[in-house]
C-alpha cells in the first residue's frame, strides 16, 4: 500500500517538477490543489448561470490574459510597458480584417494565426528599435504609451468609406463591427466555436498560457530574465545577451497579448479604438500592480476581480468605477507595494515557519511522572 502510495507520489512530483522553482510561488501540493478547484469552478460557470455569463466572463479571462502578458514582461525582466493594449488591438483588428472578408472556417483560422502573427511582428520590430537602440528604464514605459496613443488617434480618424481594407470598414470611433465568431477547420471541415465554447477556449488559453510561463520563468532562461531585472550590468559581465533576451521576452508579451485580443474582438464581434486608450492602456498595470507583479496567479485574480467590480458598477449606473480603481492602486502601492499575492505568500510562509504556538507543558520542580505501561 505503501509502495503505491510513494509511485502516485512520486508521479504527481515529476508532473509539478517543471512548473515549480524559485521564481514562483505555489510549489505546494495545497497549491495545486487550490488551483485545479479554481480552474474547476471556472469551467463551471457556464453550467452555473447560463450563457451570459459565459459571454461576459470570456471577456474577463481575456482580460486576465493580457495582465498576463504585462506580468511576464515587468515582474520577470523589468520592463515595464504601455504598449500591450497595442499589441491586443493590432491583433483584434488584423483579426476583424481577415475574417470579415473570409468568413469561412478557412478564412477564421487564417485570421487567428495572421493576427497572433502581426501582434508578434509588431512587438518583435518594437523591441528590437528600442532594445537595441539604446532605448532604457522609463523612457521604455514613454515610447510604448505614446505608440498606443498614436494609434488611438489614428484609428479614430478612419470614418471615412475610404478607411475599409476590402469589405472590413474600420469605422473610426464607431468602431469595427460584424467581426464573425471565432472557428477552426479548413474548408467545410472544421468548429464554429459558439458563445459556451469560446469560453472555454478562452480559458483552456489563459490555463496553458500560466503553466506555460510558469514552466519558461523557473527554466535557465528564466533565471536569466530574472538576473536582468535585478541588476542588467551584472548578469552581463557573467556572459548574457541581456539586450536580446529583453527583446525575446517583449515579444513573447506582445504575442500573448495579441492572442488576448483576438479573443476578446472574437467574442464581442466588434472592437474600436478605445483599446488603445489610456485608460486601458493603465488597466494591465494596475492589475498587475495589485495582484502583484511577480505573482503570474494574482495578477489573473486581480484582473478577474477587479474587472467583475467594474462591471457590476456599471451595471448598477455608478460612475465611481475607476475612482475606486485608482484608489485601490494607490492603497496597495502604499500598503503593500509588492501587491496582494506576494504579501499573502509571506504571511503563509510566516506561518509555516513559526514554532508551534502551544508548546508542552514542562513539570513543576519535584513533580514526577510516570511512564507508559
């Protein structure tokens, strides 16, 4: 029995053994545990309260999605960025273009892979002129807000009949409308993916896109990223490339991003500039700033919840929505800088570590007992 016991032990050690290392947190049985129960109730949800839940709750994972990407590329290498709604919006346009005009199964995966592909073309040449450019710190955080800036402004200009790429217009402020739902095949061959199966591709996406970068941040690769962000002069003089392993991981970002935006216009049937806003140029940031950076899982749980807060306020007509935002960023940057997440962590480990609160009473002076029988 015993035997038995130590080979399922021993399996699900070697299962966890590539997602768990030093540069994340939940390397525990209990973690995993509390994982597979979360993603469970998730998956639920749909059976749970139908299919406008669904509908809307794909929108937030795909909103956890993109925090994702910002969580990867700040809390892990130190790049702090602007520019992933960028990244999002480019793809859900470049999805809108290519499936409007092929609205076949054909034509809808065409569109997923082109769109995935032109946010991470984008990233990469993003990247590499700043990275190799020279370009460093803040001035990374300015340039990647002022080219999601420049294309909000852009996009909103493009009213006119003239702005549409064969029968997608792209409707400037009004937006692009009449985006297909998202299907996989060839020809006749192939899925419509309906409102209940987009989400859950949308959360088998985020699911694989977190033990993915789990597995990548606790690789060598990983360690290096980490090195770079602590101290990029250092880890250079051991030998690394940080110029390129910074615009390897910006454009990992910018491809999870993208992906994050295909689901997101995929699922709305319509996406318009206001993706490329300041408002939601910030969102990511406070997500991951309140979940915490580092924290792949909070940065997720941060998004969710914050995302569901907003909108059961503009539900109930409040205006507060980002007031209260703004100031919960400011509370957890003040309180808890490194954010949620990480602190919860701490105080877990704390308590591992702490003796045992109600030790054994010791005898009184000439007092004796007696041993078992």
């Amino acid at each position: 029995m015993s035997l038995g016991s130590d080979s399922s032990g021993g399996l699900l050690a070697a299962v966890r053994e590539p997602f768990e290392g030093p540069n994340t947190m939940g390397n525990t049985p209990a973690f995993w545990l509390g994982l597979t129960a979360a993603v469970t109730l998730l998956a639920a949800m749909p059976v749970l309260f139908g299919y406008y839940a669904a509908e809307i709750g794909a929108v937030f994972l795909a909103y956890a999605l993109l925090g994702v990407s910002l969580c990867f590329i700040w809390g892990y290498c130190g790049i702090l960025s602007f520019g992933q709604v960028a990244f999002f919006g480019v793809a859900g346009y470049a999805f809108g273009i290519v499936a409007i005009n092929v609205p076949t199964l054909t034509g809808l995966t065409l569109g997923l892979l082109a769109a995935v592909a032109v946010s991470t073309a984008f990233a990469a040449a993003l990247g590499y002129f700043m990275f190799y450019g020279g370009v460093r710190d803040v001035y990374v955080t300015i340039l990647t807000l002022v080219v999601a800036l420049v294309l909000y402004t852009f996009l909103g200009q493009t009213a006119g009949g003239e702005w549409a790429i064969g029968d997608a217009r792209l409707g400037g402020f009004n937006g692009m409308s009449g985006v297909p739902d998202l299907g996989v095949g060839i020809g006749s061959v192939g899925l419509e993916i309906g409102i209940v199966g987009h989400y859950y591709v949308t959360l088998g996406a985020l699911v694989v896109t977190y033990l993915g970068l789990r597995a990548l941040v606790n690789s060598q690769f990983g360690y290096a990223m980490v090195a770079t962000r602590e101290d990029e002069r250092r880890t250079e003089m051991f030998g690394y490339d940080t110029t390129f392993i910074k615009f390897v991981v910006f454009t990992i970002g910018g491809a999870i991003a993208g992906l994050s935006g295909v689901l997101f216009t995929a699922q709305n049937n319509y996406i318009d500039p206001s993706v490329f806003g300041i408002t939601a140029a910030a969102l990511p940031v406070v997500w991951a700033s309140v979940g915490g950076r580092t924290s792949l899982i909070g940065t997720i749980g941060a998004a969710l919840a914050i995302q569901f807060v907003d909108y059961q306020l503009a539900l109930s007509g409040s205006e507060w929505a980002l007031v209260l935002i703004g100031s919960l960023l400011v509370f957890v940057i003040l309180v808890m800088p490194e954010g949620v997440a990480p602190r919860l962590h701490e105080y877990v480990v704390e308590y591992r570590a702490s003796p045992d609160p109600t030790p054994a009473e010791t005898p009184a002076p000439g007092e004796v007992h007696g041993g078992d029988d």
